[in-house]
C-alpha cells in the first residue's frame, strides 16, 4: 500500500513539475503566437494587394486588346 502510494505522490508531483513548467513558458508562447498572427496579417495585405494588381492588369490587357484589333462591337 505504502509503495501504490509513494508511485501516486511521484507522479503527482512529476504532473505539478509540467504545470509549472508549462505556466512559465505561457507568456513566451503567445508572444510567438502573437508574432505569427501580425505576420499572417500582413501576408494577407500583400496577398489582397497582389490580387487587384493582378486584376487590373488583365484590364487594361483586355482594354488594349479591344482598342487596338478593332474589336469594339463594330
């Protein structure tokens, strides 16, 4: 009984050990967390900005073709 017990106290302990190690690096992980998501973000700008460039090349692409070949409609 008594060595049942003594397993219980070392894993009880080894359990409070992680607790305390995991609270401590609480506030460098979410500095990381906080590092990525801002990284995200502006990956996202640059991804949405990309985008209208892109857009508005195909266009003015497309306006020049029309303009150009004399294909207006008429």
């Amino acid at each position: 009984m008594r060595a049942e017990l003594d397993k219980v106290h070392g894993r009880v302990n080894k359990l409070n050990d992680r607790v305390v190690i995991l609270e401590t690096q609480g506030p460098h992980t979410k500095a990381s967390l906080d590092r990525i998501e801002k990284s995200v973000e502006r990956l996202n700008g640059h991804l949405v900005r990309a985008i209208w460039i892109i857009i508005a090349l195909f266009i003015t692409a497309l306006w020049r073709v029309a303009t150009t070949s004399g294909l207006t409609g008429n």
